[in-house]
C-alpha cells in the first residue's frame, strides 16, 4: 500500500497537481471500508489505485483526475490526434 501511496503522490508531485492528502487512519469508520490510496476531486470518487495506474498507463490522468492536461504533455498530443 506504501508503494502505491508514493507511486501517486510522486506523479502528482512531479506533475505539479494540486492536491491534499487526507490519512483516513484517524477515522476508524473509513478504515472498515476504504484500502489507501483512494483519489477523489472534491467529494467525487474517481478510483483505486489500479484505476490510476490503468489511466497513467494510457497517458490518460489528467482526465481520470478531471483536470485538463497541459500543452505539450502526452496526454494533450493524444487527444490532438484524436481530435484531428
């Protein structure tokens, strides 16, 4: 879980994605139900880890996140070619 927790926290740290990280430890009704990482944009849950990496693995984050990728990123020459 350690592994994965940086694994995402480094991409978005390298990426310079805003974010906040949330321990959800301190609360024992989430750790009944929620196995970190979890990613969320405000209150929406977007996926588990395995989603992330799925989406990353695809050059497709910045639109799992529902952010919209920069210019010259992998991801925004992608959806250029599809677009065109």
């Amino acid at each position: 879980i350690k592994k994965q927790q940086q694994d995402v926290l480094g991409f978005l740290e390298a990426n310079k994605i805003e974010f906040e990280e949330k321990d959800i430890a301190a609360n024992e009704e989430n750790r009944k139900w929620m196995l970190p990482p979890r990613l969320f944009n405000d209150s929406r849950y977007l996926g588990d880890y395995e989603a992330f990496f799925e989406a990353r693995e695809n050059n497709a984050v910045y639109a799992f996140l529902g952010l919209t990728a920069p210019p010259g990123s992998k991801e925004a020459e992608a959806l250029a070619k599809q677009q065109a």
